[in-house]
C-alpha cells in the first residue's frame, strides 16, 4: 500500500521519434541532503530514456540518474540524495528513442 501521485508519459503510438516530455516539481528549499524516491515502470520495445535532475535555479547540469530501454513488466524503485546549496526542483525528462510509426 502507497500513498502519493503519479505521472505518466505514453511511450507507444502517437507519439514520434524524438518525443521529450519534461516534468517538474514545486521548489524546495536549499538542503545538505534530501531523499528523493520514485517508482519507474518501463516495459516495452518503445522504450527512451529516462533523466532525473536536481535543478537549481535555471541550470539542469548532470543527470542524477539515468535509466534507457526496456526494463520488464514491473515497477521498480530509486532512491537518490539531493544536496543543493538554493532553491531546487526535481526535473524528469523522458525522451522516446523508437517509434512505432
């Protein structure tokens, strides 16, 4: 049993080659580190990759995890620790590689 929200991004047809769909969180503020977790389900020949980001202030820089390709019917869980000297936003960008069209 889980609480929380999710988000979803289709990754089969219509969508194109080269589709990105980002999505970002409300601010939070300046931290020595915070736990982030998610839950990804990526099952598929359809299957892009996924980023994760630690955005402080208008600059992505490196991904904080990154994950490509088909990964099985099931869910599975990330646990990352964010340390970030301002304000910061989690930032996910899914990029579909394939396309079914």
């Amino acid at each position: 049993y889980f609480l929380g929200s999710y988000m979803y991004t289709e990754a089969s047809s219509p969508r194109a080659k080269r589709d990105i769909a980002r999505i970002f969180s409300s601010p939070y503020p300046a931290t020595t580190g915070s736990c982030v977790k998610f839950y990804y389900h990526m099952y598929g020949a359809t299957m892009g990759t996924l980023n994760v980001y630690a955005r402080i202030g208008n600059q992505l820089g490196n991904p904080v995890y990154s994950l490509s390709g088909n990964h099985g019917n099931l869910w599975d869980v990330v646990e990352i620790t964010v340390k970030a000297p301002s304000s910061w936003q989690v930032c996910t960008v899914y990029s579909l590689l394939l396309s079914l069209i």
